[in-house]
C-alpha cells in the first residue's frame, strides 16, 4: 500500500500550486472551548510549510489530503516568522483586550515539531513570543515521533506559564484499522509512551479520533468511535476530537468514494457516538469538527434533507457548551433516520462497505 500511496501523492503534488511564503495559507478567529472547560477566543494560524514527512516518505494517511495545503517550493525559518507576525498583527488588539481568554492554534499541514518542516529556529522564535504574550494557552499538531524530550523541554522554556496542548492523530484505538485503513505508522506502544512523556511535562494532549476509516461499515465506524473515545479518556488525554471522514482530493478515500465503494459517516452515526461518549465521561471535554458537513464528501445524512444543517449547528454548539441534551433532542427524531438504520443492516449483508444509497 505504501508504494501506491506515494505514488498517487506524487501525481497530485505536480498540481499543488504556489503561495506567497510570507503569508500563512489560513488564519481567523472565532469562540472556542479552552482547556479549563471554560468559552475563549481562538486564533487559528495554518502556516504554510513543505507539509508532512509521512506523506512524502511513506504516503500519508489514506484519508488526509492537507499536504496540497504545503507549499511547493522553499519556506525559510524567516517566512514562517513572517506568517506568524502577520496574523498576529491582524488579532493584538484582541489578544491586548483579554489576553487570558485567547487560545492561539499553530497548525500545519504535518507537524509542528518536526524540524524539517518548521525549522528550530523559527519555531522558538514563535513559542516565544507567545509566551511574551502571556495568553491563556496554545495548541499545537505533532506525529508521535516528534514529541520528544527536547522538543517538550524547548517548548516549556519558550513559553513561560502558557499552557500547551498537542493535538495528536490516534484516529483510532483498533491497531488494525489504524494500520490497515488509515497507514497511520504509529502503534498504541507509541502513543502510550507519548502520553507519559506529555504528562511528565505537565503538556496536554488532544487526541484526534476518525469517524469512519475506510473499509470498515457504518455500525463497526460507530463501535470503534465510542470504544476509542472512552479509551483515550480513560488514559488521560485531555480532550478528544472527533473528525468525521470528508473525501479530500487525490487520496484513496477518494478513488473509492468515487468508486461507490466508501460512503462518509451518517451524521446519525456521529450523533450516536459523541452522545455515548459523553454520557459515560461527563465531566471531559468531547468537540466534533464540523468542516465538510453537509456536503456529499463529508458526513450527511440524505443530502437533501433539513435535518443536516440543524445537526450541524446542534454539534457545534455542543462544542462550546458540552451539553449533551440537544444531541438527545435530534437522535429522538424520525427524519430520514429510517434510512440509515436500513442502510446498517443492508451494509452488514454486503462484503464490501458501500457507498451512498
């Protein structure tokens, strides 16, 4: 699989176009959920960087099309400091109002520890100076294999009494579907030991937990979602986030979605599992992505039916209230829900999973 995977990216990278190296592909802000459980402010920065070494050296994850988001040519330490200080720029007099209800959000299209794709250099000069900022906390992305004892230890210096999180793609906690469906390259083994480590430097970790990998069903999709949501729980992580698959281009999701052999998740089937998850840990902090809702690449139920946007806005006001109440309200409804309950049982008579119906 792994050769296939790098030479599809392969084909696909000859299209990914340039971008000024100056300026990040993406940054707003917006009302989020900090890690205290309390409603900030979050100042999402997407830094144009070369993008994910998994993804140039093994193929990449089966669902993940973001490194089209890299940028083709050469970024120095200097332009991702450039990209940093331009949103900063766009937000300080929010960030100067109320420093301590701001999040600020560092993400790239791989890992944000990883030297090769965020150098040392610009990195500290970033976690710096948000420590100068003195806000309430940061979040990061990073693969396992970049948390390390250094990096963790360079990040604590730079950022002074700043809280930090590091969100982390388990995506599942089958270590079949991870390796299989996902190519993931990362083991339980290598999670656990990410985990302590994180704990030993008083960092947070947030685990990013996949709604339907490929070449599983809808009803095995929700088992797996509720027993890895209440694993990661379990162990310690300090939120988890759901992401319910959305076909991006030039990925094997892709090639069998269009094969009509993968189907993204029934928002039925994302309701069932954040409402099991949060039910059984009241008190941890559960959020569901809702990018690509409702469209025919991310999760919907019948596409023309209302009860797709009302799911959506019932999922993300979930996000900043934790209440579970309104997702009990929606899955006692009727709506197209009949659909989707034939749809799990004709699925589970089919041999391969299928797409829609």
């Amino acid at each position: 699989m792994i050769e296939f995977l790098k030479d599809l990216r392969r084909g696909y990278l000859k299209k990914r176009r340039e971008r000024d190296p100056n300026l990040p592909v993406s940054t707003w802000i917006g009302d989020d959920i900090l890690s205290n459980g309390e409603v900030g402010r979050s100042i999402t920065v997407i830094l144009n960087t070369p993008g994910c070494r998994w993804a140039y050296e093994y193929g990449g994850c089966t669902m993940c099309g973001y490194l089209m988001d890299g940028s083709p040519g050469e970024v120095s330490p200097e332009n991702i400091i450039n990209q940093f200080n331009y949103a900063i720029e766009r937000y300080y007099k929010e960030i100067e109002d109320n420093p301590k209800n701001i999040c600020i959000k560092i993400f790239t299209s791989g890992s944000f520890l990883d030297d090769r794709e965020v150098p040392r250099e610009a990195r500290r000069y970033i976690l710096s100076k948000i420590g100068e900022l003195d806000i309430r906390e940061v979040v990061i992305e990073s693969r396992p294999e970049y948390i390390r004892e250094d990096t963790l230890g360079e990040a604590k210096e730079c950022l002074g009494s700043v809280n930090m999180e590091i969100g982390v793609g388990v995506e599942t906690f089958n270590e079949e579907i991870r390796r299989y469906s996902i190519n993931k390259g990362i083991s339980n083994r290598d999670i656990l030991d990410t985990l302590e480590l994180a704990r030993e430097y008083s960092i947070g970790l947030k685990a990013y937990l996949l709604i339907k990998p490929l070449f599983i069903t809808e009803r095995d999709a929700i088992e797996d979602g509720i027993y890895s949501g209440n694993r990661c729980l379990e162990l310690g992580f300090s939120r988890i986030s759901y992401c319910p698959a959305t076909v991006h281009r030039g990925t094997l999701m892709e090639i069998l979605w269009k094969k009509g052999q993968y189907r993204p998740p029934f928002l039925w089937g994302v309701l069932k599992i954040i409402y099991e998850v949060k039910r059984k840990n009241p008190d941890d902090i559960v959020i569901c992505d809702t990018s690509g809702i409702p469209s025919r690449r991310g999760a919907h139920n019948l596409l023309k039916c209302k009860c797709n946007e009302e799911i959506k806005k019932v999922l993300e006001n979930f996000t900043l209230t934790q209440d579970i109440s309104d997702i009990k309200r929606v899955l006692e409804m009727d709506c197209c829900k009949d659909h989707w309950e034939r749809f799990l049982e004709f699925e589970e008579r089919n041999i391969v999973p299928l797409g829609d119906m």
